[in-house]
C-alpha cells in the first residue's frame, strides 16, 4: 500500500479547480485541492470519450499547478543539472512533467478514493510550510504523512513529501544521480522515457 502511496507523493482538483481558484490559498487548502485532484484521476483508456478525456486531462493539469514539478526536475539532477544545455533543460522537466501526470497521478487515483484524510496541523515559517495528515487505511490503520510547501510567486506548491520519515524529493534524488554516475544523463532519460511509453513508475518514485 505503502507503494502506491509513494506514487501519488510528490513530492514530487478534480473539481475543476484554475490556477487563480488557488492563488494565495493557504498550505492546507492547496494539499486538500491537490488530494481532491488525485482522487478525480483516472487511468487513460481506449474507451475514454474524447469528452471525457478532455476532462482527465485538465485535472492532471489542476493537479500540476500545484505541485512545483520545475523545481523538482532541477533538484533531483543536483550538480548535474547545470552541466546540461537550455534544451536538455526544458527537455528533462517536461519528461518529468509528463510522468506526473500520465503516470503517478492515474496509478494514485484510483487508491486514494478510498482513503480517509485527517489533516493534523500546518506549520508556516517565512516562504516555507509544512501540513501534516494522518491518512486511515483500513488494512494497515494509519499513515503519517508530511507535506511540505514553498512559496512559488506568492502561491504555495508542494515540493516534497516525507512517509514514514523518507523524503520521496530526496528519493527521487538519489535514484536519478545513482543512474547518471554509473552510466550517464542519457541513460537516465531512455530509462523514463521508456517508463512513460510503459506507464510504469521510474525507480525512485516507490
């Protein structure tokens, strides 16, 4: 379960929430927004209408607007991200961007319907905060889950998760220089790529 979890975490609204419905909301609304916008996910299917493909695009784009998926494509690179060019740049985060959402965000969906959020407390400090929520599953009781938040141009974003006192951010970091350094850059991205094409979660999003 604990998994399955992990692939919704990250840090990296199903209710037809824009960008300015968020603006300067609170770090617990935008987590309550975003768990809203996981749960409205569905995995994308042949037998979609166009209507309702349309639909589940839009919501993964709600749910990216509140995650700050930028700032983690550059972070999980660490020193290797300033050794790529402007291209490789824009090229990783939108790869990144994409997993997200035609990968963790569906897969996220479908168990997070069932799951009971409690949201415990919100701690804000200067242009960073933190929520934390216990979430009840009734197979393995309760998870405690931190949430943590930055301001990104006045608005906050989650860009990192801590599970059982892991950070997926840090995770996901870890994962990605381990492929570089004992193979290199281009490796890593023929490794996600190939996850994206299979819809698989990359290592390091588990």
């Amino acid at each position: 379960m604990k998994k399955f979890i992990f692939l919704f975490l990250t840090i990296f609204a199903g209710f037809s929430l824009s960008s300015a419905a968020v603006e300067n909301a609170a770090p617990k609304s935008v987590v309550e927004k975003l768990i809203q916008s996981i749960k409205s996910i569905k995995e994308d299917t042949a037998k979609m209408s166009p209507e309702e493909a349309a639909s589940n695009e839009k919501r993964k784009n709600e749910a990216n607007s509140l995650v700050d998926v930028p700032w983690l494509a550059e972070w999980s690179l660490g020193t290797h991200w300033e050794k790529r060019t402007d291209k490789e740049k824009k090229d990783f985060g939108g790869l990144v961007e994409k997993i997200f959402k035609n990968v963790a965000y569906p897969k996220s969906g479908g168990f997070f319907r069932d799951l009971e959020v409690n949201f415990d407390k919100e701690k804000v400090k200067d242009d960073t905060a933190v929520v934390s929520t216990t979430i009840i599953h009734k197979k393995e009781g309760e998870i405690e889950i931190e949430f943590k938040l930055r301001s990104v141009n006045g608005n906050w974003r989650v860009y990192d998760v801590i599970l059982d006192g892991v950070s997926l951010g840090r995770n996901l970091k870890t994962k990605f220089q381990q492929i570089i350094q004992d193979n290199s850059y281009a490796e890593l991205v023929r490794r996600l790529e190939k996850k994206l094409e299979e819809k698989a979660i990359p290592e390091g999003l588990l």
